[in-house]
C-alpha cells in the first residue's frame, strides 16, 4: 500500500475517477499499526475499483489538519473528492469491507 508524501500526492490521487480511502496514522499509534494488515488486504482485494492509500500524520500535518485528524487511526472515503465516510479508531475488516462495497454498488 502506497503513502501519501505530500499535497501534490494527494491531488493526484483524489483527481482519478476511483473511490479512494485515506488511512491517516502514525508509526507510533499501535492502534494504527494493529489497523495497518486490514487495510493492506483491502488495499489488494479492491485494487482494480478502489485507491487505497495511507497518510503518517506526522509527516503531513497539513493533510491531517484539512481533514481535521484528531484522532488516529482516522479512515476516510472520498468520492468525486467528497468525503462520504469517517471512521476512527480500530475497524473491523468486516465492516470496511462493506463500506468499499457500499461505495462500489452507489458507483
């Protein structure tokens, strides 16, 4: 799963025509890193539909602080550049699943 270094990153990926997910975390964070496995196999199930990418908060906090990160892990689904979803704290693989799922039917 790729990173996201910086706004011009970011741009780029949130112009594309794909949903995306944005894990925004830090090396730090055990909840961030007990989270990362999930993401990761989300990141491959869905790579054909789905951009999936993950943001350290530390090195972006100008990223963090547009999406007005509070807490970590924060999950976001944007669509068309619009956020549809936020989660934070640990999620189950079960219910990201059926979130991406949910982005893909309303495609």
């Amino acid at each position: 799963m790729k990173a996201i270094a910086n706004i011009q990153e970011f741009q780029k990926v949130i112009d594309q025509d794909k949903p995306v997910l944005l894990d925004f975390y830090a090396d730090w964070c055990g909840p961030c890193q007990a989270l990362l496995p999930t993401v990761e196999r989300l990141a491959e199930k869905y790579k054909e539909d789905f951009i999936v990418r993950k943001i350290n908060v530390d090195k972006n906090p100008q990223l963090a602080q547009q999406f007005k990160v509070r807490s970590i892990p924060a999950l976001f689904i944007l669509k068309d550049k619009e956020i549809q979803e936020k989660l934070v704290g640990m999620q189950s693989e079960q219910a990201l699943d059926k979130l991406i799922q949910a982005q893909l039917k309303v495609a």
